[in-house]
C-alpha cells in the first residue's frame, strides 16, 4: 500500500506540489516566527554576558513599585568611594548611561533615531569592568573633549580633531572636540545598534544630568571573597530606593526587560502562521476531497480484490503525511531565508533589528513537524474516510462520483457551529477578562468556528450566488461564458471549497481595513476638533531643558504646553501620568472640561472622566501619589475631562512634575501663535530656536494628522502584507482545484472541442470559470469581513474607536483584487485546458 500511496503522489507532480506549496509557506511563517525572536534572544544574553560577565556584584537603583526602569533615582557618588573601602572589594566602577545624547556631524545631520538608544556615557579606561574600547585617536580626558562610536564615526560626517555640537537632554547643545572612536566589545562589537557619546566621567555628570552621581556601580571582589557576605555588606551602606544584585541576577533582569518585547512580538507573528496555516488547511482538504473523487473507480477495484476500508483510509492518509514531511523539510530550509526576509520588510517600515545569528533550535524543528504533518494529515482526514466508505460494486459503475454532503445535515452542523462561532466572537468581544490575552484567546476561538461554519453552510447559496455573479458571463461571453457559469454551479462543495480560503483571506483582510479606516477618522476627528495649538514639536528622544522656555519667550508665540510623564503609585498599583502646564493647557487643547478647572500652581489633577468614575473621585476630592524617590504627596481633583486623545487618565500640573520627578522630560510640545501674528512669522520664529536641534520637527496640525495616520497606514500595510499569504494561498487554491478540474473533466473537453470549440474559447471557459469562484469567495470574505470589522470596532473603547467607518472604495478594490486573482490563477489551468489532445481526451473513460 506503501508503494501505491508513493506511486500516486508522484503520478501527478504538479498536484503535489501545489498542495504542499501552500503548508510549505505555513511553516516557512512559523520557523521565521522562532528564527527571528531565538535571534533576538540570543544577541541580548550575549549582550547581557558582556556587560555583567565581568561584575560579581552590581550597586543599582531600584523601583519601589513596579516593573519601570525610567525616572530611576541615580546612586550617590559617595556610594562608590563606600564600596571601594571594604576589604573584600577588588575593584568597582561607577558609569552612566543617558539615551538621547548625540553629535551633529558636518552636514548638519545626526545619527538614526529608530531603535537602539543614542547613549551619552562616561569613559573610564577601566579594562577590567568597563566593555568600551579605543578603536583610534585618543580617550577623552580634558572637560572639552568626546569620543564616539566606529559606526557613527564611519556613517557621518566626522574627523578627529574638529569641533563638533553634542546634544544631551540635561544641558541642551554644547561644543566638545572630537578625539577618537571607541567600540563597546572587548574582542568585538556588541553594541546591539546601539550608539554612544562618551565623555570623562565628571563632564558627563555633569553634561548628562548626572551631577555627583552615577546610573550603576559594577563591582568586582577580591579572590576567595563570599558573594553573599560582600553583598550583605554592600547593601548596609545603600541609601533607600537602590540595591546590590550578584552578576547573574543583573543578566536575569537585563534579559527580562527584552523578553518583555520579544515574547508578545513571537506571539503577533505565530498569529499570522496560524491564519496562513489555516487557509492552507481548507486548501488541502479540497483538493483531497477532489482527487478522492477522481480515483473513486481506482479505490472501488482496490477494494473489490481485497482492500479493506481501513487501508484505502491509510493510503489516502498516507499521501497527507508524505505531503507534509515533505512540507515541512522545506519549509525549514525556507524558514531561514524567511526570517532574513521578515526582518527585512519590518526594516523597511522603519524599524531597526541587531545583527545576530540565525539559530535553528530544536524546538523550532519539533514544531515545524508537528505543524506541518498534524496540519496535512486533519485536513485530509474527512476524505480518506469518506474514501474508506465507497462500495466497490458502486465504484466500478460507469457514472460513479463522490456523493456530495446531504444538505440536512450539512445545515444542522453548520447551523451547530455558526451558533458556536458567533457566541465565542460575542464573549471575547463583550464579556468580562482580567487581561487581554485571554480576551484574543476567545475571539480567535470563535473567528476560527464562524470560518468552519462558513466553509460547511457556504456550497449551500453556491448555486443561486454563482448563477448571479456569472450571469453578466453567460450573456455578453457566449458559449464560453455559459459553460462557466454552468460549471460553476453544478459541483457547488467544489466551488465553495475552491473559494473558502480567499474567503477568509478576504474577511481579515478587510476586517483589519475596517478597523483602521474607522481608527483613522476617530484619530483624525479627535485631533481636528481638540488641537488648538497652531504647532506640535516633537522629538524622537526626550526635549532639551530650557528649550520650551526659549519658544514661550517669543512674542510670536501666545501659550505653550510641554507633554511630559511617567509612573507613581496610587493604591498600592502602579499608574501613568501625564505632566502639562495647567496655566495654558486649556488654551491649546480642548479636552471636553466636565467639570472643575486645569488649576495653575500645583498640587491638583485632572482626571479622565472614566478614571474619576472607576476611582470614585469627584471635583474638590484628595488623592495620593506615590513618587518613586518614595515621596508621596496629596493632590486634590481639580478637574475632570471628557477626551484623552493627547492626555492619560491622571494629569498633574508641570510644575508637580518637575518637584517630584528625579528625571522629568518632555517628549513633545504645542504653541500657539500669537494673536494679530501671521502663521508665517509664528512658525518662522519657531524655527528660529528649534533649527538648532536637528532631532526635532515642527508640524502645523494639518502635518501632525498626516504623521499619525501615516503612522496607522505603516501598520496596516504590514499587517495585510502578512494576511496577503493567506490570499496567496487561496490563489493557489484555485490553481490547484482548476487543474485537478481539468484533469477531471478530460473527457467532457475533448467532447467540445470535437464539436467546434476553438482553443481560445476554451482557455476562456476555464477563465470565466475562475473568475466567478474567486468573486464569490471575495463577495463572501468581504461579507463577513464587514461583519467582523462592526463587531470589533464597537466592542473596542469609544475614546479609541468613536463611530465605525467604512471604506467603500477599498471594499469594492477586494472585488477587483478577487478578479485579477481569478484571471492569473487560469492561466496554468487554462492552457493545459486547450493543449488537450481531441482523440486522446475523448478515448478516455
């Protein structure tokens, strides 16, 4: 039987290849998923073995609450003349580490922004603790002077010696002299993307906002000395709010912070493996169920010389399994090309991706089999039984054919299903869940049973849609088109498996444009009918000190507003604020003021009304905050807003924010021009003050909306890249399901071409034929894909999602998009349709 199996998937190599084609891409998706992010891993453990390797022990400070590692309080730097007085102490070092420090080369421009920190740092030329290398010229060691890393140093325009501006958050733009450059490596470059500025440590204190104080201590003891006692030393000397972790537990911690980002960032790819795999599955039955029906007199006489039901099941099981093994070994060999692909289409959407291996883990391989073997074997299982049933004596008849599903208990099944679906979607989208995890879970659980509901009740409108969708066909095509139409309808389990992947394919696809048109013009409504300011100016690190004073001195500018923020406690839980200026908020944002009033002078918040409400907290009520430099302080609720498109849920006045912050920066802010001053002379006297800092960028209103939802649009296109396998899928689909077709009907073609079809009519049958499955697979996806997109865009929270739009234009693209992937999946089909030889085909049985 073995042989049997062998000997029928080889009779027919394109069929095999086209039905593993689409598992091929499945676990080329899933081994890129684990490639990528074992990757990731393991570029930062490396990372994390450089920085600690070298440290027994390390001096840091800690977060009284929370997971937050900014707004930090620094270390003292008398703790490092401490540490350095115990006897069991060999060595330690005190460093620095400030993102958004960076130099301006000689064409005015500074290093890539997206990604990696652009790090200022200290230079010790310390061997023994410190990873930093001079490369070339000399250390830094007068107050005037820097380094800088070899990648910016070879990617701008740099020369050692010169003069050049370095920006730093603390002290804005100040003058140093290029003296070197530096890699962070000892034996090679393990920077991870990241760029550094370095100084001598007491200019970078100084330049970096570190002033007699460090980030972190390393420490190194003497030979023989007890970790544990050194760090129960260490800690005695501590002040409040810092710690003394062993080498391990600092490379623990290191690498959890990244796990924080590359688990959810495995789990969104492994989503789309799954959708790919998914449609694939649907494909694979199909086409099974089509070839069980072409070999039925084939199956019937293995049966009527002995077979038994059980090893015609085996052979045609047998032939999933190959279909897979074979999927899945090169689907592992793709995996790799695949993952370098992944990175290099999330790259060109901007983001950064260090260099690192390309590991292929164990775990990888064991899933890819199970994958893509499991996946195969289910799909076809439903025709190898069905293919187990046939009666030999029925088999052997002439006119034998597969039975297609009684329509009964078609629909009570589907009916089962559907109800299943719609009830699992309904929950996930309305019912109660303590995360977010567990919410998606249940949605894609009844996603996935309204697909297969979809996929049994479908064959039942194939006949009346298919006869309306190639009416126009049948009429203004003759002949060809009549026969299109007719075939079309007459097979309608074929027709609604051929189109059941583009189908889905469809639906997500249009679902994700549903929710992103209607996020768009909620972004877009929210911003046009809040944003008073004239100007918003934003940075990609944190805004220089003193900056938003320079733009609020000019008499060109009425009103500014810095947005700044970070972490307190309140109730013992961990919350984000935001930091604005109370006194002229309200001038440049409407907000939808409830209640109360944005009170100038501190001392007060501003609560979304959703937060009051969830709080229990009303106008003149007192709440605390907790700071992470473990002050805590009362504030009164001075107001509370209806619309939190540019503030969170708690708002304290800026003025708060610099009192109780170790750290406060703002990441961006608005001005507003002054009255009877043109918006010609208010944006050039902005630009006047921000020309100097090339990190920044001014956008009018009409700029800014155009940035965000440039920004929606990035992410759109990525993700319906990703959902665009499974719409390949389906065309692959249907190329399959046409071929097999033709095969199938050899007999019938020879037939009309001996009546006087041309070669041309006859590729134009098999095109029209396509056409019409693929549009009703569209209409269907497209159907449910407004479905869905309603559901989840009201589900979603109103201050995301305020009202569902829909794009008619781009709903009425899919259709188009269904057609030319009907046209191009004919072709193949279509030729072979018209080289048929005319005796050959009719002589056969």
């Amino acid at each position: 039987m073995f042989r049997l199996t062998l000997r029928s998937l080889l009779g027919n190599k394109i069929r095999f290849f086209l039905t593993a084609l689409s598992v091929v891409l499945g676990v080329t998706f899933v081994v890129s998923a684990f490639v990528v992010t074992d990757g990731l891993r393991s570029t930062f453990n490396d990372l994390s073995s450089d920085i600690f390797g070298a440290q027994d022990l390390t001096v840091q400070p800690s977060s009284p609450f929370g997971d937050s590692q900014s707004d930090l309080v620094p270390l003292p730097e008398s703790v490092l003349d401490d540490v350095l007085a115990l006897d069991s102490v060999d060595n330690a070092l005190g460093s620095m580490f400030v993102d958004g420090t960076f130099p301006i080369d000689d064409d005015g421009e500074v290093p890539d922004s997206f990604g990696p920190p652009l790090a200022g740092v200290n230079w010790t030329g310390n061997t023994e603790l410190d990873q930093f290398v001079l490369l070339s010229g000399e250390a830094p060691v007068e107050p005037n002077e820097f380094v800088i890393d070899q990648t910016t140093f070879d990617e701008g325009a740099f020369t050692i010696g010169q003069q050049y501006s370095v920006i730093s958050q603390a002290s804005g733009i100040e003058e140093f002299t290029l003296t070197g450059t530096i890699r962070f490596g000892v034996d090679e470059d393990s920077s991870v993307g990241a760029r550094f500025t370095a100084f001598e440590t007491e200019t970078a204190q100084r330049f970096l906002g570190r002033e007699d104080s460090y980030d972190s201590i390393a420490v190194s003891l003497v030979p023989d000395a007890s970790i544990e006692r050194a760090q129960a030393e260490i800690d005695a000397l501590l002040p409040a709010n810092s710690e003394v972790v062993t080498g391990e537990e600092s490379e623990d911690e290191f690498n959890d912070q990244f796990e924080g980002f590359i688990g959810p960032f495995r789990t969104i790819l492994l989503t789309f493996a799954f959708v790919v795999l998914f449609v694939s599955a649907f494909l694979i039955n199909n086409t099974f169920n089509i070839i069980v029906g072409q070999r039925i007199r084939e199956l019937g006489l293995l049966r009527a010389i002995g077979a038994a039901g059980r090893q015609v099941r085996m052979t045609v099981l047998g032939e999933a399994v190959l279909v897979g093994l074979f999927s899945t070994a090169v689907g592992l060999g793709l995996g790799l090309l695949g993952a370098r692909a992944l990175i290099a289409l999330l790259e060109s959407q901007g983001a950064e991706f260090p260099d690192g291996p390309m590991p292929l883990e164990p775990r990888t391989i064991i899933w890819a089999l199970v994958v893509g073997v499991l996946v195969t074997t289910l799909s076809a299982f439903i025709p190898a039984r069905r293919a187990s049933t046939i009666s030999p004596m029925e088999a052997l008849r002439e006119s034998s054919n597969l039975s297609e599903s009684k329509t009964g208990r078609r629909t009570i099944i589907g009916g089962i299903i559907a109800a299943a679906g719609i009830a699992g979607t309904l929950f996930g989208l309305f019912g109660s869940f303590d995360s977010t995890t567990p919410r998606l879970i249940v949605l894609g659980v009844g996603a996935v049973l309204a697909f297969i509901a979809v996929a049994i009740l479908s064959p039942l409108i194939v006949e009346p849609l298919a006869g309306v969708i190639g009416a126009p066909m049948a009429k203004f095509f003759g002949a060809p088109g009549r026969l299109a139409r007719s075939n079309a309808m007459r097979s309608p389990e074929r027709t609604a498996g051929t189109a059941v992947a583009l189908t889905i394919g469809l639906a997500l696809v249009s679902t994700v444009t549903i929710i992103g048109a209607s996020l768009k013009d909620t972004v877009s409504e929210s911003l046009s009918n809040s944003v008073n300011a004239d100007y918003v100016v934003t940075s990609f690190g944190a805004l220089p000190n003193g900056l938003l004073e320079e733009v609020a001195a000019l008499p060109e500018i009425s009103a500014t507003s810095g947005f700044g923020g970070g972490d307190v406690l309140l109730n013992g839980e961990a919350e984000t604020v935001s930091a604005i200026d109370f006194a002229t908020f309200d001038s440049l944002i409407d907000a939808e003021l409830l209640e109360g009033s944005f009170i100038d002078g501190g001392g007060s918040v501003a609560l979304f009304d959703e937060k009051a409400e969830e709080l229990g907290l009303g106008i003149g009520d007192s709440m605390t905050l907790g700071f992470k430099d473990g002050r805590s302080a009362d504030f009164t609720v001075g107001a509370i807003f209806g619309d939190n498109s540019f503030l969170d849920s708690i708002n304290i006045d800026d003025a708060d924010y610099h009192e109780y912050f170790s750290d406060p920066s703002d990441f961006l802010f608005v001005a507003k021009g002054a009255d009877g001053v043109s918006a010609e002379q208010s944006r050039a006297a902005i630009d006047s003050v921000v020309a100097q800092y090339p990190q920044l960028d001014v956008q009018d209103q009409a700029q800014y909306l155009d940035e965000i939802e440039g920004q929606i649009d990035q992410l759109l296109a990525i993700i319906n890249v990703f959902l665009g396998l499974a719409v390949l899928i389906a065309l692959i689909g249907i190329i399959n399901t046409l071929t097999l077709s033709v095969f199938e009907r050899t007999r019938e073609l020879g037939l009309l071409r001996a009546v006087g079809m041309t070669r041309r009519q006859t590729r134009r049958m098999i095109r029209w034929e396509s056409v019409i499955v693929a549009v009703f697979g569209g209409i269907l996806g497209i159907a449910l894909g407004v479905l869905f997109g309603y559901a989840i865009s009201t589900a979603i929270p109103s201050d995301v999602i305020a009202s569902v739009k829909f794009p008619i234009g781009q709903l009425v693209s899919f259709i188009v998009v269904a057609i030319i992937a009907g046209l191009l999946a004919a072709i193949l089909p279509a030729r072979r349709a018209a080289r048929l030889n005319i005796l050959e085909a009719i002589s056969q049985n």
